[in-house]
C-alpha cells in the first residue's frame, strides 16, 4: 500500500516537472522571434524567418531520435528529468546569452 501511495506521488512529480518543461520551452520561442524580428531587416525578414522555420522543422525528427533513443535507455522517470532539465538549460543558457542582454538596444523597423 505505501509502495503504491509513493510511487503514485512521484508520477505526479515527474508529471509537474515535465510539463513545466513546456514552459521553458514556450518562453524560449517567445524570446527568440521578436528577437530576430528586430536583428533582421524588413526586406529580408520573410527569407530569414522561413530559414529559421525549415531549419526547425529538419532538426525536429532529430532530436525525436535522439531523445527516443535516451527513452529506451533510461527509466521513465529519469528520462523526463533528463527531458525537463534540458529544456530548462537552454533556457537559462537562452537567457545567458549576449544577444538577449542587448534586446532593449534593438528597434523594431
């Protein structure tokens, strides 16, 4: 009974933790659009944001692989550990960066 009421309880933890993930996920791309917006010119911003999407989009199937391949690996709470803390990495690796510091430089055109 205890065995069941513990394990019950960190499925909700690892639960929480992953979904939390997305978040850092969604801060990222709410960062990093504007960002690029105020970086590019008008005239070349259509060809620099559909660059941006497809190399997204070819990257996706990717890390599907190698995160896949991790899932195999690990247990499923460790792998969403894993899968939460690297998303909060980059994050926070996002966040570190120079050309975020100097966001409030930039002026949209």
């Amino acid at each position: 009974m205890i065995l069941t009421v513990v394990s019950y309880n960190q499925f909700w933890l690892f639960a929480i933790i992953y979904l939390l993930s997305f978040v850092f996920q969604g801060l990222t791309q709410v960062f990093e659009t504007p960002m690029i917006q105020a970086m590019v010119g008008s005239d070349q911003l259509g060809k620099v944001m559909t660059c941006f999407y497809t190399l997204v989009s070819v990257t996706l199937p990717l890390g599907s692989l190698a995160f896949s391949f991790l899932a195999d690996r690990f247990d499923l709470r460790l792998f969403l550990l894993l899968f939460a803390l690297f998303y909060a990495g980059i994050f926070l690796l996002f966040l570190a960066s120079h050309a975020f510091k100097k966001v409030d430089e930039l002026q949209l055109s």
